[in-house]
C-alpha cells in the first residue's frame, strides 16, 4: 500500500538540511531503486522553484511500504529527523487516484 510521508520543518532549516542532504536522498534513491517511491520533494518556503536562504518549510514523499507501521519506521529513521530538521513527521494511508 502506499503511504504518505509529510514532514514540518523546525523554523530557518536550510543549513541542517544541507548537512543531511545527502544521506536522506541516499534513502530515497534505494527506495526508487527498489520500485517503491512514487514521488519525493520539498516544500518550498516561497512561491518559487528555487528559494534560496528562505529554504524549505518542509517536505512530501509517498512511497509503498507493507504496513502503516513499516512507513512509520522508515520516516523515523529519516537523517532529516536525526538532524533536527522536522519539527513533526505524520505518516498516513495515501490511495492514489490520478493520474
């Protein structure tokens, strides 16, 4: 099933996501890898593709995991979590419609 994966930031995040950077997008090219990840990004701060020093307010990933509990796991063990970037994480149901 797959499962939606959406993270607040804490407030001016941007250089603890930079230092994290590269281990989280490691876990989600694993999960593309293994055919699982359906879509993952941030969410700007601004309306702009590209928001510089105003950075991200937080970020969106939906994803096929075998239960509610196994998304759980997996998003707890984010580096943006370790790092302190997200304030708060919610994981739920996603049933995809379209396209």
């Amino acid at each position: 099933m797959l499962y939606a994966v959406i993270s607040e930031d804490v407030e001016n995040s941007l250089s603890l996501r930079k230092t994290a950077r590269p281990a989280h997008l490691e876990r989600l090219e694993q999960l593309k890898a293994q055919g699982r990840l359906v879509l993952a990004g941030p969410c700007p701060a601004i309306d702009s593709n590209d928001p510089g020093e105003a950075g991200f307010s937080g970020s969106i990933v939906i994803a096929e995991f075998g239960s509610l509990e196994a998304a759980q796991v997996w998003a707890d063990a984010d580096p943006y979590v370790a790092a302190g970037v997200y304030q708060s994480v919610s994981v739920k149901p996603f049933k995809k419609v379209l396209p």
